[in-house]
C-alpha cells in the first residue's frame, strides 16, 4: 500500500520574516521561516506548499541541522539551543546572510526536492506548483544579480537543472497524476493581503 502519512518526531512550526526577499529556510526542532517577500510573489497555494515541502525534507533529512553546525561552529549552536527554540530561529533570522554563505549543497537541496515532491504526493497535493516556483526564482533572480537577493538565491543552486528533474518527475505522473486529488481551500489572497498589510505597518 501507499504510504500516506509522515513519520516524523518534529511538530512543525512556521514564521513570517518581514523581508521582501524571495526565499525560505529550516531551522532545527521542526522550525521553517518564510520570507515575507516569497509569500506575496506565490500565486497559488500549491506553489507555497512546494516550499513547506521542500523545507521540510530538510529538517526530516536534518539537513538544517547539519548545515548550522558547519556554518556558526558547535559551541554557538548548542548555546542557541539552550537559550531556546524561539532565541535559536531569531538568531538564525538576523544573521541569514551570514549562514546562507555556508548553506545546503546541491545535493541536499535536489534530495529536499525529490523527498518534498514526494510528500506532495503521500498528501495528494498537485506537486506542479513546486515545479512552477522554480520559473519564478530563475525569472527574478537576473534583476538581483548585483545584490543581497543573488547571494541568497545562490544557496540554492541549479535551479533550471531542480526544475527539469521535478519536471521529469511530473511528466512520469502521466496525467492521472493523483488519485484523490486535495482541494485547498486556503485563501492565498485573503493570506497576502494580511502579511503585506502586517509588512507595511512596520
């Protein structure tokens, strides 16, 4: 039989980053932080649970985990840790810059893909949305080639190759692509408006 549920021992929690750039990141303990700038550009809801997908697949593969340790050393991790989960994903938050230098190898971010699509599957969510983010970084990320946002978008590398490995994989769905196929009823909109009316009071 199918597998349909995610063994995990991670509940996971998700918070809003007020900036407008394009991108999101795991932090560990089941933590995952969206840019807000990367929920105002999605424009369905299965693209935004691509992403939860993928970052996901991180945290299930500990990527974050391994990642954090190589870039901030083990004694500041394991201080994080002590002070909190909540000082770890601000610690994170105000130095993502700094830890996106040392950030996820192309092959964790193609197995994150992979894995992701995967649990797009088992939650019978139409992974074509995770494939469409992908023309949405690649178009964007010219415009940023001579700023902070480049440099971001570098920790996720090849992402025309990730976008025709997964495309691959969703052409071999052959059209039934699920078979009890999950209808959102998420209001991306209503989700927009919210974040970039929270964004602009601040």
């Amino acid at each position: 039989a199918a597998k349909t549920t995610l063994d995990t021992p991670y509940k996971f929690k998700f918070h809003i980053l007020d900036t407008p750039t394009i991108n999101a990141f795991a932090v560990p303990g089941g933590h995952i932080v969206f840019h807000a700038g990367l929920i105002l550009a999605a424009e369905t809801p299965e693209e935004i649970q691509g992403v939860i997908a993928h970052e996901i697949a991180h945290i299930t593969h500990r990527h974050s985990l391994q990642q954090m340790i190589h870039s901030i050393g083990t004694w500041v991790f394991i201080s994080a840790l002590t002070a909190g989960a909540g000082d770890l994903v601000g610690m994170v938050a105000q130095n993502v810059g700094t830890l996106s230098v040392k950030s996820y190898s192309r092959e964790q971010e193609t197995e994150a893909d992979v894995t992701g699509f995967e649990y797009l599957i088992m939650a019978s969510i139409d992974p074509a949305g995770m494939v469409r983010f992908f023309d949405l970084l690649m178009k964007e990320e010219p415009n940023y080639a001579d700023s902070a946002f480049y440099q971001i978008l570098s920790t996720h590398p090849g992402s025309e190759d990730r976008k025709l490995l997964l495309q691959k994989k969703l052409d071999q769905l052959h059209g039934a692509r699920l078979t009890n196929p999950h209808t959102s009823s998420f209001n991306l909109k209503k989700f927009q408006d919210k974040v970039r009316l929270a964004t602009q009071k601040k």
